[in-house]
C-alpha cells in the first residue's frame, strides 16, 4: 500500500493529534452536553483533519486551497467551542488546546499563502 500524500504534510499530522487532544479534554464536559457542545466540538475538530487530507488528495492547487479554506473555517469554529467552553467552566486545561488550534492554524494559513504565491 503506498502512503496518501495528507499523511506527508506536517500540517495534517499536526491536526491529528489537536484531534485526539480535543477528543481527550471534550469527554470532561458535562454530560448535558453530549450531543450538544461536546459533539460539535468533535465534528469541528475532525473536519479540519478531513478537509486536508481531500484537499491533499484533489488534481488541481484550486481545489486543495478551497479544501484548506473549509478546514480553516472548521479551526474558527472549534474556537468558538473552546471559548464557549472556557466562558462556561467547562474545561481546565484551555491554554493546551488553544496552543494546538493555534499551531494548526498558523501552518495552515502558511500552506495556503504558499500555494497563493506559486499559483500566480
């Protein structure tokens, strides 16, 4: 089996464990919010893993960036979860998860700038 081109790219491992991190800290949440605010949290997380990997796996540098597109809007809505969580109490270990969403962020839009300039 030869290796996905998404499993190359350090941004795609990146977002692979802000995946497990955030899937570890979201089962602390309040079992009130199992399908609510610990769900989407979840869906959040994973889409930006996902939108990557398709991304990495389309022909053209146009589809890849609409892909990194979604994944980045993804990233702004698990923060909107963090900072929901935050406000609420829910969670304790905020700082941790705020770094790994802001890491994968920043090599994102760093992927996407790139590509920007090479498709000009």
């Amino acid at each position: 089996m030869t290796e996905r081109k998404h499993r190359q790219l350090p941004v795609w491992k990146a977002s692979i464990d802000m995946v497990e991190a955030f899937y570890v800290a979201s089962a602390k949440l309040p079992k009130e919010e199992l399908f609510g605010l610990q769900s989407q949290m979840r869906r959040a997380a994973v889409s930006v893993a996902a939108n990557i990997a398709e991304g990495a796996a389309r022909r053209s540098t146009l589809e890849l960036l609409q892909f990194l597109g979604v994944a980045n809007g993804s990233l702004s809505e698990l923060d909107t979860h963090l900072e929901i969580s935050r406000r609420l109490g829910y969670l304790d270990d905020i700082d941790h998860l705020q770094d790994k969403l802001d890491d994968v962020q920043g090599q994102l839009l760093a992927v996407i700038q790139s590509l920007k300039r090479r498709s000009r």
